[in-house]
C-alpha cells in the first residue's frame, strides 16, 4: 500500500519580529549576515562597523579606522576577513579577531558604494561614484588595483561577484555582467538609476532595483525580462533589493517603511511588512534559514518565520571576534 506523497509546504516568509537592535552608530546605511548567517555587520553613519551575534543581538566588536560614514560591507567565507567601503573614498579590509585594518585602499575618486569579496577572498571588488568597479588582491603587498573597469559613464551603486561573474549597476541606467575568465561583457538598458543587483540562487537571472520604483528580473544570458514588481517607493534613495533563499521570493526595501515581498513567478504582492515609520534603508536574507535583516535610522531588526520560543545557544564562534 502507497501512501498518498505529502502536499509540498508553502515558502515561509519572514514574516515575525525577533528582536530590535539599537546599534549607536548614527544612521545605519547598510546591514549583512555573514556568510554562514550566525553573525551580523551593521554600517554606520558614525564611521564605525560593528559586528553583532544574530541570536542574542549583542555587539561583539567595532571596527573602526574609516574616516567617513560606512556605505557597505562583506564578510569572508572563512569569517576571519571583512571588506568595508566607506564615502572616505576607501576600501579597507580588516582582521575580524584583532579588530585592526589589515589594509586600506585608496584609489577611488570618490566615494565608494559597494564592496564584496570573490569566493575565495583573495580579491576584493569595490564600485565607486566615480564610475568604476576596482578589483584588489587581498595577498599582495602591493596598493593599486590589480584591474579596473571602467565601462560605466556613471557612478556604480551596486556590484555581486559569484564565481567567474561579475554584476554591477550603476546610475547610467545599465546593468553589466563580466564574465571574468572569457572577458566578455554583457549590457542591459534599463532606463533609470539602478539602485541594487544581485543574482539568483541558480545564477540563471539577474535581479535589478531602479529608481522608477521598480524591481526587475532578467534572464542572465538574453537580457529578457522575466518579471517586474511594482507597488513599493523607490524615488530617491539606493535602497536593498534581494530573493528568498530559494529563489521564491522577490523582496525589496521601500522609501514608505515597509518590505515589500512578490511571488517570483506570479508578481504578485504576497506579504508587505510594516518595518516603522522611515526609509527602510537595507536588507539582508540569511544564506540558508528564513531570517531577514533590516535596516531603519539607527537600528537593526531580525525577522523570522516562526516567533521564537526560547533563546536557543548560539553554535561556533567567529574567529574569537567575542
């Protein structure tokens, strides 16, 4: 006798308040998990970087060596590096136990919008108002960029490395892809400041928030549009976008202090959560639960599924950082 196959769950969306996170560190401007979620980086408008465990929201150091406001952040794959951006025009990267900058890198023109590291962390990307993505050899002694592209004929928002690929958007309305080990580029028009990029979990499609308050999806290899998502305000500042951990879900920050949450494949709008009263200014999707990060003024607040019962212990440490 066969049993009947169990009906297939419905995504869970993160849709509870865990916990709120007053970060002391003026305005935060972008917020991150690390790479394997148990930790959080917060960017400050102070110039600091603070690292917060995710389970007990509590800080367990501050970085502190950029002498302007913190834009964005990245966590190595191993936890012991961070890279950092700042609109100091700097890229530095950091010690994670010591706390202490193990490099800054100067060579941008302006200030630097984002920064993110390649698989292995030996080279850091950094895209800049000035218009071009600097990438950095994190081994070398050496402090030029080892490559810059400078394709862009304006300012570069936001920029994802996966792999051998390179994603960047920028404020001329264009959404390029590298392929690095082919050196070849691929160019989208979307026809309004690009805000944030990323690619999908199956690095099939590209997703891109524009300042026409719109959030596409585009297939990777064509440049066809494969969904737009709509409802949220995005008119005047570089605000998050990002996808559910497996690709379900289309989720972007909103000037009206919500998160806005699609179905992918159908467009439509399935949760719209009431963050506060401001600019939801960044977000942050764990890499393998459903949790999400968000950003508000001077805060941080975690996101679940399920409320959570009791206080589970935290499991591993990050390199001593505590």
């Amino acid at each position: 006798m066969s049993f009947p196959q169990p009906k297939p769950q419905a995504p869970q969306l993160p849709r509870h308040l865990l916990r709120t996170i007053e970060c002391n560190q003026g305005a935060v401007r972008a917020v991150r998990f690390n790479a394997d979620g148990n930790y959080l980086l917060s960017c400050g408008s102070d110039k600091s970087l603070k690292l917060w465990s995710v389970t007990r929201g509590t800080p367990l150091k501050t970085y502190s060596g950029h002498g302007y406001e913190v834009l964005d952040v990245d966590g190595s794959y191993d936890n012991s590096q961070l890279c950092s951006c700042s609109s100091d025009k700097t890229v530095i990267l950091w010690d994670v136990a010591t706390g202490q900058v193990a490099r800054k890198l100067r060579g941008h023109h302006g200030k630097v919008n984002c920064v993110q590291f390649n698989e292995e962390a030996t080279v850091i990307l950094s895209g800049s108002i000035d218009g071009t993505v600097r990438c950095w050899d994190t081994r070398s002694r050496r402090f030029e960029a080892i490559q810059v592209l400078d394709e862009a004929s304006d300012g570069i928002s936001s920029l994802k490395v996966s792999q051998h690929e390179l994603l960047t958007g920028s404020v001329d309305g264009r959404v390029r892809c590298y392929d690095l080990r082919m050196g070849q580029l691929h160019v989208d028009f979307v026809n309004s400041p690009i805000t944030c990029v990323c690619f999908s979990q199956d690095g099939q499609c590209t997703l891109t928030s524009s300042l026409d308050s719109t959030v596409r999806l585009l297939d990777k290899s064509t440049g066809e549009m494969l969904g737009e998502y709509t409802g949220h305000k995005m008119k005047g500042y570089k605000l998050d976008c990002c996808l559910s951990g497996k690709d379900t879900h289309v989720m972007s920050c909103s000037e009206d202090g919500h998160v806005y949450c699609w179905d992918l494949v159908e467009g439509s709008l399935t949760l719209k959560l009431p963050v506060g009263k401001a600019v939801v200014q960044s977000l942050s999707f764990h890499p393998t639960e459903t949790r999400l990060l968000t950003a508000m003024e001077g805060r941080v607040q975690v996101w679940g599924a399920e409320p959570e019962e009791t206080e589970e212990e935290e499991e591993g440490g990050m390199m001593g950082a505590s």
